[in-house]
C-alpha cells in the first residue's frame, strides 16, 4: 500500500513536471513541432520507394536478414597483395588497378602471388562469432574482375582463384569461409560487381587495359553480360549465398535492362537468394547507393545512415568502414597508423542504424597474410561484448519510437506476445536531470528496467508521453539499455524529441551558443557525437541538406561567427555558407584539423545580426569528393565589441 501511495506521489510529481516542461517548451517552440515532410526530402526522394509488399510487412524470404541487424563485409582479393603501397603511395586499397594506374599486363602477377598463408577461415568466423555478427559477406569479385573461386567460366587467361599458388595448392577460400561461418549459425553472403576492369568486354574499359588493347579486342556488353550472368550463376550454384552484394553499377554502359537481365538469372538458379539494390544502370546518388528505379530486395546507404527510418517495410542496411581513413580493402596506411574507428562510433553507428529499423554492415580489410587486423579485432570484440548483454535491444528490432532522436541515445522496439510492446531505450548520454523521455509514446507504461538485470525503474506516463527516472547510480553509466514494457502496439505521436533541448540563449557576455542538438535538420544531415560535451553534425553529404538554427537577438548587433568543426585533409576546397536573410558568410575548408572528429575552432567572419527572431542557415555551397566538406559542432555567435 505504503509503496502505491509513494508510487502513486512519484507518478503526479513526474507528471507535474513533464507536463510544465512540454508546455513551456511547446510555446518556445511551436513553429518547429511539424513532424517531417517526406516529400520536402528533396533528391532522396527515390529512397522512399515503396515496400516490397503493400501491407508493410517484411516478405518471408527476408526476414533472417532483417532481424540479422548486423554482418561483417570482408574486402579482400588480389588488390590485398601489396597492401595498397605503389610508389611510396600507401594508401591504395581495393581500387588499387585504377589508382595507381598500372597497366593490367602488371596487375595481373599477382595472381602469381596471391598466397595468404596466415587465412584461417575458422579465425575469421571467429572474430564474427564473437562480434555478434550474424552474417558474412565477402568479395568473391571486386572491380579488378578476380574471381575469388576456381571459377572455369573466367572472363580470359583463367583470371580465378586457380592460377594462385593458394588455388593451386587445392584450397577454396570461399568455401573454407561458407563452412566456418556455417558451422557458427553465420549466414554467407558473397560480394560480386558488375563494373570490371580486367574483362576486355567490358564497355566503359579502363585505358590501362592493355592486354584488351594488344589482343584487338573490342568492348561488347552482349559477351560482357553472358560472361557475368555465367559468373554469378556459377557462384551460386557452387556456394549457395544467402545474400548476393552487388556492386559497380554506374558505368554508362550498364542498364536498367541488363540488371533486370541479371536479376532473372539469379533467381533462375536461386529464386530465394537476397540481393541488394545496386543492380540496375543509374548514375545519381551514387553515395546511397540506389539508383532510381531501383530493383532488388533491400537498399545500401554507404558510409552513412539516413537521417530518418525508411517506411514500414523497407528493408535496408548502411555499409561501413571499420578503417577511419574509410578504406575498405587493407591499406598499409591504416596499418601503420592502426587506423580504426573508435568503439563508441562503431556502437553509435549500430545503435543509430537499429533506431531506424536497418542493418550494420561492418567492413574489414584483411592484411596481404591473410589476417583481420588485430586492432579491428579488438574493437569486434568490444562490441561483442555489448551485444553480449544488450543483444536484445538489437536482433530483431524494429525501428524505435523517435522520428527525430533524442540526444541522449536512440530506441528500437518489439512487438510482445501478449499484444504489447517492448521498447528498448539505448542510453550513451545520460539527461543530467535523470529523466529519460519518451515522448512520442502515448500508450499506457506497464514496467521498466534495466536489460543488464541492474533492477526495477519507475515509469510514468503523462499526457505528453513516457518517462522513466534513471537512478543516481547510473550517472556514470554508459550505452546501458532501459527496457519498457506498453500495453498495446505503440503509438507515437508526432515527435517531440527536437524540443528535449533548451534553446540557444545568450550568456552573460552576449555570446550566443549554437548547440549541433539544436539544428533543424533537413536532407541527410544529423546529429552525432559522443557525449554532450562532444557533438556535431555529420552526413554532409548533399548541396541541398541544411542545420537550421531559430534564436533570439535582444538588440541589433554586429557579431563574429566562430565555428567548431572536424575536418580531414582531402575536404581542402570544399566551403559552407552560413546565411541569415540576405547575408552569407562563407567558410573555406583551408586548414583541416587531424580528423572529421577531431574538432577545431575558427573564426568565419562577421554578421550583422538584426533584432528580434533570427534563423540561420548552414549548408553546402562547394563540395567534392566523397566525404562531407565537414563535422561542425556548436557555432557561437560573439557580439564585437
Ligand atoms: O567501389 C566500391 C568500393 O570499393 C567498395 O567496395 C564499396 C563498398 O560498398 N562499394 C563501392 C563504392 O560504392
């Protein structure tokens, strides 16, 4: 009884609270509580392709793969042999035939090389084991057109696995690999691209293809897709992928006939194989990874996760790199400076993926040996341990409550037996008052707690959704799972997690503190970071993705606008333009810091910033390469004197 009464005080004092901190937030910010347009998505407009069936649901044949959550990609082939180095240059990886420029005659030996005497198939499903991986996909051909099997249907001059001495010697890596990750409950899947360097039919042909050249032969896409559908049915018929990755559909010659072509001949000799979303010709948003029009059964954003969840039955998965220099095959480079990401980013980049209803494909480049760099397997096996205990926040999800996420971590959901919902909140930054807010949830909170077995957690609902207190024990805590049970399958309301934040305000010196938490964001770009200390911007990726910022000026002032960004070298050129009304400031990428984490300060220039309501905007206005032109953290906007 006592317990009811305290519980019953607790739940009205929650309450009280939740409701005035809403309603003051709600009137600060009114304008900006419009839940998301998916139509204001701009040229992402062809991710929100519709769901393979019309109800929303995930069709049988993928339902492995979408409760998997998480896989390793493995880049390795005959571009492994040097281990990226070419004239001093270490930093060539899986591009290696069309970076260093060689001619094919050159790359060609080493296929007389490749020998990896350190490849312990069953080292590697290991590492996968105990990263919690569920599933493996491999290169069996990257763009140098290698065939990683004893392949006889080879483009020419036997260009497989057989003409290595490691082929020669018997071995079969690929099927080493399919029977250790097998044995381990791991599905196999298999890399193939359609762009290929070395087949001299190909249509847009590398000009360092010499041998093509020397033997007269002409490009022909007809011969070209024969010898790829003979290629990949053999592959199938020969390891019976769970998953085919392809790969390299951008090239002019390749159409959306062709990959329809090709999609019939995989399902011909497998019609219950998966295949990703790069089949079909299509040039534009090559950095997502899916071409308009696309076909296949799930879509691959590349070395980023889009800003919202796909809708309802949309399967997807962001490929990854573990190498911070974003390498996929080894590099002596990230070799030498043990180049990967850090253990929060890479469980970030898995919670953040699981909030939004998709799967983690981690990429590693095995050395020339033949061995998964020690350090990436360090990191595996850090996140292995995570998964150990929070697994269940992550297999089989689905996507959480929040459109917007929260700062303090992100939320996946399951749906219970008895009708219910299980929401599981994945906390890596802690609300200094302890509250953890689920405010989108409007159903009625049956229990929480912690998923480690750390006990019980009070949980009330207002009519602005659930919170639960954490407990002082947990202030130091980190990446640790609340579980909270609803009654009924959950209903959100439109999302109030952009308003969790207090707005940007002046301090005693004028200076106001643009927070990276605060930005409306439009078109990819989203809120990351570490902790609340450390936080910015990323997934710069497009001209038309914009980080708004409302505040308030007390009084017309002419003020400097200092930024805080991360920026690796290869972004030099690109520039950001901050504007309010009719002023622009740009800033130049003219003095990179150590990293896109690694965060500097500098100065952009001056505005004059009038009187009353102000916004401004943040976006691109040049931009190359593949990387964002930047990470920005809190902006400051400093009152001269
Ligand atoms: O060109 C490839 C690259 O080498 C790597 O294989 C990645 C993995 O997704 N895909 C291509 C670029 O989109």
């Amino acid at each position: 009884m006592q317990f009811v009464k305290i519980e019953t005080m607790l739940k009205k004092i929650i309450c009280s609270v939740l409701l005035f901190s809403v309603a003051l937030q709600c009137l600060l910010f009114a304008k900006d509580a419009a839940p998301i347009n998916p139509a204001d998505a701009g040229d992402a407009v062809n991710l929100l392709d519709k769901p393979l069936l019309s109800d929303g649901s995930v069709p049988e044949h993928l339902r492995w793969f979408a409760d998997a959550k998480y896989g390793m990609f493995i880049h390795f082939g005959l571009f492994s042999v040097a281990g990226g180095v070419y004239k001093g240059n270490r930093n060539h990886a899986e591009w290696y035939l069309k970076t260093t420029g060689i001619p094919v005659s050159e790359y060609e030996k080493f296929a007389d090389q490749f020998d990896p005497e350190r490849f312990d198939a069953d080292a590697w499903a290991q590492v996968a084991e105990d990263a919690g991986m569920k599933y493996v996909c491999i290169t069996s051909m990257h763009h140098d057109g290698f065939a990683m099997w004893p392949s006889k249907v080879s483009d020419r001059d036997n260009w497989s696995l057989s003409r290595t001495p490691f082929g020669k010697g018997g071995r079969d890596l690929l099927m080493e690999l399919k029977k250790a990750c097998e044995k381990r409950g791991i599905k196999f899947c298999l890399y193939h691209t359609i762009m290929d360097w070395h087949s001299p039919y190909y249509g847009n042909r590398l000009t360092n293809n010499d041998v093509a050249v020397a033997r007269g032969i002409q490009p022909d896409m007809d011969k070209f897709q024969a010898y790829l559908e003979a290629s990949v049915t053999e592959e199938i018929e020969r390891y019976h992928p769970a998953m085919l990755w392809f790969d390299g559909y951008w090239d002019d010659c390749w159409t959306q006939e062709r990959g329809e072509h090709l999609l019939a001949a995989i399902h011909k000799a497998d019609p219950a194989v998966i295949v990703n979303d790069r089949l079909n010709g299509g040039k534009s948003n090559r950095v997502w990874g899916h071409p308009p029009g696309s076909i296949g059964d799930f879509k691959t954003p590349e070395q980023l996760i889009p800003a919202e969840a796909f809708p309802k039955g949309i399967v997807w998965e962001s490929c990854m790199t573990m190498s911070g220099n974003g390498k996929w095959g080894f590099t002596q480079t990230d070799w030498e400076q043990k180049s990967v990401k850090p253990k929060q980013a890479l469980l970030y980049f898995m919670f953040d993926i699981a909030a939004k209803g998709g799967n983690y494909l981690l990429n590693v480049g095995p050395t020339p040996e033949g061995e998964i760099p020690y350090y990436c397997v360090d990191r595996l096996r850090e996140m292995g341990q995570w998964l150990r205990i929070n697994g269940e926040a992550i297999y089989g999800s689905q996507k959480g409550i929040f459109t917007r996420q929260p700062a303090w971590g992100r939320t996946t959901t399951k749906r219970l037996p008895g009708g219910g919902t299980r929401v599981y909140a994945i906390v890596f930054n802690r609300p200094a008052d302890g509250l953890l807010w689920l405010t989108p949830l409007n159903n009625e909170p049956i229990k929480a707690e912690l998923l480690d077995g750390g006990g019980k957690l009070t949980v009330a609902k207002s009519k602005n959704g659930v919170c639960v207190r954490l407990p002082e024990s947990l202030n130091d805590a980190k990446d640790f799972v609340v579980v909270v049970d609803v009654a009924g399958e959950a209903t959100c309301e439109p999302d109030l997690a952009a308003l969790q934040g207090a707005p940007p305000v002046a301090d005693p010196d004028g200076v106001i503190t643009l927070m990276p938490h605060q930005a409306e964001m439009v078109r990819g770009i989203e809120l990351q970071g570490n902790n609340e200390t450390n936080e910015w911007l990323g997934n710069w990726w497009r001209y038309n993705s914009t980080a708004t910022w409302k505040f308030k000026s007390e009084k017309a002032q002419t003020c400097r606008l200092e930024i805080n960004y991360g920026v690796p070298r290869e972004s030099v050129g690109d520039v950001l333009e901050f504007v309010i009304g009719k002023q622009t400031v740009d800033y130049s990428v003219s003095n990179p810091s150590a990293g896109w984490n690694q965060m500097k300060t500098d100065s952009v220039g001056n505005l004059e910033i009038p009187a009353g309501e102000i916004s401004l905007v943040a976006r691109i206005k040049k931009h190359h390469g593949w990387g964002p032109p930047c990470n920005l953290g809190p902006l400051r906007i400093v009152p001269v004197k």
